[in-house]
C-alpha cells in the first residue's frame, strides 16, 4: 500500500515518478526532454532509476538451465499416464480432459477409470470372432481425447456415458456390417454390464484387412 | 541433449532433428512421442525459466515444467495455430504458476518475504543484487507479476503479453505499470 502512495509521489520538480520508471524500464524518449535535461531532480532519479533496471536486466539476461533429465521423467509420465491431478489443472477449458466415469450411489459415488472401461471394451472385442483390434493406434488418424492405452482403442468418460472408439482389422472377404454389427453389440453389452455406465456410442474404424486362414 | 536417443516409431532422429516446429506439431498431434519428445527439448528451457521467475524456487519451477509439458502433451491434439507455439506454452505456462501461486499457503508468502530479507548474509554483492531483484518480483502479486516477468524478462510485446494472458493491452499497461512502481520503490531501498 505504502508503494502505492510512492509511486503517485511526485518529485519536488512536479514530475511523476511513474513516468520516469516508464521511462527507463522502456528505454523510452522522456516527455518533457528540455525539462529533464536540466533539472537535477529528475536526473538523480532517472540515475537510480537506471541502476535498479539494471539489475533487472541481468536478471532477464541470465539462463537458468531446466535439470538434465526432465524431458525424460516427462516422456516416462507420458508413457505411464501420470499426468497433473484434474483439480489442480489450469484452465480446464484447455484440457477438458476426464478421466474418471461418476456413477452416483445412495451412499456416495463410484468412479471408474476410463482405462478400465478401456480394458473391459477391449476384452470384449476379442470375443467378436474373426476380427482383430489394432496393435497400436493409426497415426493417419487423430489421436482423439479419451485415447488411454497404446493400442486402437479409445475411450471418452462424462459422467455415467462413455463413447468407445475401435480401430480394427477384418478378414478378407467378411461383411463391414454384419461384423461390425456383431462388434457392437458385444462391447456395449459387456461394458453396461459390468461397469453400470451407459454406452452413448460405439465408433469402429475398419483400417486393415488381413487373410484369414481359418475360413 | 543426451547422445543416446530412443527411436520412438517411424521417423530417425536425425531427420526430427531438422524438422520445423510446425511438422513435429502435426506428428505429435496424432500421437507421435518421438516428435513430441523433440518439441519438449526445443522449449522446456523457455518453459523452465519462466517458471523460476514466477515461482522463484527451482523445485517448485522442476515440478511446473514437469506438469507444463504433460499438458501440452494433453492438449496438443488441439492446438490450432491460432496463436504461435511459444505463445501458447507461455500461456499453459503462466496459468500453471499462478494456480501453483493461488494454492500456496499464506505462510509460505511470509517465508518467500523473509527468505527475501535474509539475503543481506550473502557474501557476493552481485549475487545479492540479483537475488534481490527476483525476490522483490516474488513479492509482486500473482496479477502483477505474471505481466512483468513476460515483459522484463522474456521481451515480448504488450500485445503479445495480452494474448498470452487472455487480456486486453490496455488491462496489461496498468498491470505492468503498477508492478513497476511496486518494484521501483521495493529496490530502491536496496540497489
């Protein structure tokens, strides 16, 4: 508060001290040049002024160094999926990023991790015969939101709904709808079953074609 | 930069090495960690040092670069060029440091004011100086202190300022212009 009031000080001159520390900290013309170029007020100041910027200046020239293996406990999170706790997210507007389901209960609430869902869904594809689900996830394509694990799945959580992205590969000669039908409906049945959340969608990307020695 | 790197998928390093910031944007976008790792090493130093001056503690600074580029890493995906890549690194970065700052106890403002006091036992006179300087910026509030250490110390423009604090120029002017004065007199004292 007592800063305040300084800096609407005016020198004995009638000059701001705010203009001057503009001034300087800009490396400005000053605005009343012929005035300050006599006036010992000004000038004292402007000379104090100049040494405290440049202070600051070394400060703004210094480079501290970030610590030698940072990336690398970064990438190591990254491959983990240890990222920052929601509630201590900045802008959440940026990262609108959930990562658990909420399914309210009498007594309390249950959350289930979008990586359960995940696994559940995946388990579930399997079980769809002759269909494969891709090892990793196709770089062609955006790596949507809810993308939590390395292979073709993905999976977005908002409350008690889910929507469950596949990338898979079929046998040649097989029928697009009647397999991805089939897909469908085994996943949504196996993830409402188990986990009580309610499937909204199910996206399935058929990227690859393969020979299927069994047929 | 490690000699060793680990080949993530697809590209070599030598051809990421001399890829623009833009392609390496694209390739991270859809999920390439090799491109994204090759980002992170471009600006974590920017990241890094603008998270010391608002922070002013290198563990806290470690832990907010850290939680800067997981976002990044998270967010990419919508990234649109809109604004430059640093300009929005800025951005995450000075959000992160100012939630770091919102949470911090009230206690531990009156140690940073203290720790501040304390450097007068510090043998190097220039040391001291400096170490005045960035505890004087410490002692700025969360509004004030976000504009100046943009301005003073990574040179970017009012408008650029604005931009990264999702302000007008005229709110950043005032803002800049009162952690000046608060500075001014703060060191006076001292310099």
């Amino acid at each position: 508060m007592t800063h305040q009031v300084t800096m609407r000080h005016r020198l004995e001159c009638g000059t701001e001290l705010a203009v001057l520390v503009e001034q300087v900290a800009e490396a400005g013309e000053p605005e009343d040049p012929r005035h300050q170029a006599g006036c010992a007020y000004c000038q004292t100041t402007l000379v104090r002024l100049e040494q405290v910027w440049g202070v600051v200046r070394e400060v703004a020239r210094e480079e501290p160094a970030p610590p030698f293996s940072l990336v690398e406990t970064v990438l190591l999170r990254v491959r983990r999926g240890l990222f920052p706790a929601v509630s201590t997210l900045p802008l959440e507007q940026v990262v609108p990023r959930l990562v658990h389901a909420l399914l309210a209960a009498e007594r309390g609430t249950t959350r289930i991790a979008d990586a359960v869902v995940a696994d559940i869904a995946r388990a579930a594809a399997r079980r769809v015969p002759r269909t494969r689900l891709l090892g990793r996830w196709n770089r062609q394509l955006a790596r949507p939101a809810g993308w939590v694990s390395g292979d073709g799945i993905a999976v977005e959580v908002a409350g008690a709904s889910v929507r469950i992205t596949l990338q898979l590969a079929l046998p040649y000669g097989a029928s697009v709808p009647e397999t991805t039908a089939a897909m469908r409906e085994t996943v949504i049945a196996d993830v409402e079953a188990l986990t009580g959340l309610r499937v909204t969608a199910v996206d399935l990307s058929v990227d690859d074609v393969f020979r299927d020695e069994g047929a | 930069m490690p000699a060793v790197r680990r080949p993530e998928r697809g590209v070599p390093p030598a051809m990421v090495l001399h890829t623009s910031d833009r392609n390496l944007i694209a390739a991270a976008q859809v999920g390439d960690l090799l491109a994204f790792e090759e980002l992170a090493r471009r600006h974590e130093t920017l990241v890094y040092r603008v998270a010391l001056r608002m922070l002013n503690r290198p563990a806290d600074a470690e832990d907010a670069t850290q939680d800067v580029l997981l976002l990044a890493w998270q967010a990419l995906p919508r990234f649109r060029s809109e604004s430059s890549f640093p300009t929005w690194l800025y951005r995450l970065t000075t959000n992160r440091c100012l939630n770091v700052l919102r949470s911090r106890h009230p206690s531990e403002a009156l140690a940073e004011e203290l720790a501040g006091n304390q450097m007068t036992d510090l043998e190097v006179e220039h040391a001291l100086r400096l170490e005045v300087v960035k505890a004087a910026v410490a002692r700025l509030t969360a509004e004030q202190r976000a504009p100046f250490v943009l301005r003073e110390f990574e040179g970017l423009s009012y408008a650029e300022i604005a931009e990264v604090l999702e302000t007008t120029v005229p709110a950043i002017k005032s803002r800049l212009h009162r952690a000046r004065g608060e500075l001014a007199s703060a060191l006076s004292e001292w310099i």
